[in-house]
C-alpha cells in the first residue's frame, strides 16, 4: 500500500524531471532500475523511490 500524504510522479513528470524519453523510462520500470506502480492506467513514481533512482545513477 502506498502513503497516501506521498507525492507520486506521473511518466510525464519523470520526463522532465530527469530528461529522458518515455521508452526509457518505461524500460527502467521494465528492469526493475525504478520501482513503480499503477494508478489507473498510469504508472506512478514515489517520491521515495524517484530518490533511491536518482541515488543509484548519480547521472541524474
């Protein structure tokens, strides 16, 4: 289950936030690099695991 106080990110905001295409980031979800879930039809990033990504490839 997720907080529900947690900010999500939609793959729209992941495109901006760290510059890269949909299809990589859905390959980043495919490969386990990004931990996401859906909402819906929409995959979802928390904030916690947009920080652990961005922990583990310093790039971004």
């Amino acid at each position: 289950m997720h907080n529900e106080t947690e900010n999500h990110y939609t793959l729209s905001d992941l495109i901006d936030i760290l510059g890269v295409a949909r299809r990589t980031l859905l390959k980043y979800i495919k490969q386990g690099k990004l931990r996401a879930f859906k909402l819906g039809n929409q995959w979802r990033v928390t904030e916690a695991e947009l920080n652990k990504f961005k922990e583990k490839n310093s790039n971004y």
